[in-house]
C-alpha cells in the first residue's frame, strides 16, 4: 500500500494467482467488465492468447476525501514463465487465489498454492487472501473442505473463502469486494471501503 496524504491518493496492488488455467485472466476480464473497463485491461500473452508475462489494468474509487486506486494484475500461470511469478507479486497487498475446481486439477492446485506461501514465508499467514473456487459450473468437482484441510486453512489468519464462475462473472466482484475489505479490515481507510460499496 502506499498513500500519498498530500495528494490524498492510496495506491492498492492485488493478484490473481493460481494454476495454469484456472481462469485468471478471464476473473480479472470480469471484473473491469463490471466496472465498464474491460478494454483498459493491459495483456502480454503469446501467440496461443496465453498470459506471457502478466494482465494489468487499474480501478478508481473517489469518496470525499481520498483517491484509491486498484492497481490489479493477474499472474502467468505457464511454468515456463515461472520466473515472471514472483516478479508480478512485488509490493503486493492482498491475493485472490483462482482454484480450477475440477477434479484432474486437484494436484496442480496444491502445486500453485504451496509456490505461493514459498515466495511469502510466514507472512503467508498474515496476507490478505481470498481463495476463489472457480468453474462452479462444470462437472466432476473435488470437494472445497478436502482443500482446505490439506492447505492447513486453519492456521491462516486472513484468508476468504468463494465460490466463482468467471465466465460469467458469477462472484467476481464479491472475491474483489472481500480482498479489500481483509486489506482494510481495522484500518483507518474503512470510509475507503464504504464509498467502493456505494459504487458497486
């Protein structure tokens, strides 16, 4: 996070990160589609439309007194680019992590989220996170509380859990709503929080 009181600016970084498609890119499409923004997001893909590096655009909310911006990014989820991860999660302030819900990504979930907490250390358990079940729609799904005991979801302090389906958008903007509200959660910026609601 970092405030600007003189121009009374509060710049926010948040991060999809997971698996290698489990619809990061399209969640964070979603999202700025919800707000009227979608062809401000920022892509750097490959020739297949695969993520390349990472997707970017910002979010404005203005209340009375403050500027927020919401500056989000979505992470490459392609191991091949695995360098690019960590680069992207510089600075940030709160993680919605993007779960494939199907049954045959189970592994690769587990994967991506233990990647995750090895580029956090113990601050893992004090990061504001929001573990998004996407692809609700689809078949063959594991079951979300077999996750979560395996990711030892009881020791983290400030972690949501969602259901989602990106590609309609279906609990997209309540995983945005719920990352800010873990950010702000006892902090001075909670009149931040109420003009986003007022917003949306």
């Amino acid at each position: 996070m970092i405030l600007d009181p003189l121009e009374k600016i509060i710049n926010l970084k948040i991060v999809y990160f997971g698996p290698a498609l489990s619809g990061k890119t399209t969640s964070l499409i979603a999202l700025f589609s919800h707000f009227g923004n979608k062809n401000e997001v920022i892509s750097i893909e490959n020739s297949l439309r695969r993520t390349l590096f990472f997707d970017y655009g910002t979010i404005k909310f203005q209340n009375t007194d403050w500027l927020l911006k919401v500056h989000v990014y979505s992470t490459t989820g392609q191991d091949f680019y695995l360098v690019t991860r960590p680069i992207t999660l510089r600075a940030v302030d709160g993680i919605i992590f993007i779960v494939d819900s199907q049954r045959s990504a189970y592994r690769r979930n587990i994967i991506s989220w233990n990647e995750l907490n090895s580029y956090f250390g113990e601050r893992s358990f004090e990061l504001p996170i929001v573990i998004a079940f996407n692809k609700q729609d689809l078949p063959e799904k594991f079951e979300i509380s077999k996750f979560l005991e395996d990711i030892n979801h009881a020791k983290y302090k400030n972690v949501s859990v969602k259901k989602t389906i990106a590609v309609n958008g279906e609990g997209i903007l309540t995983c945005f709503e719920e990352i800010l509200q873990l950010i702000f959660t006892g902090t001075y910026h909670a009149n931040v929080i109420t003009s986003v609601s007022q917003r949306t």
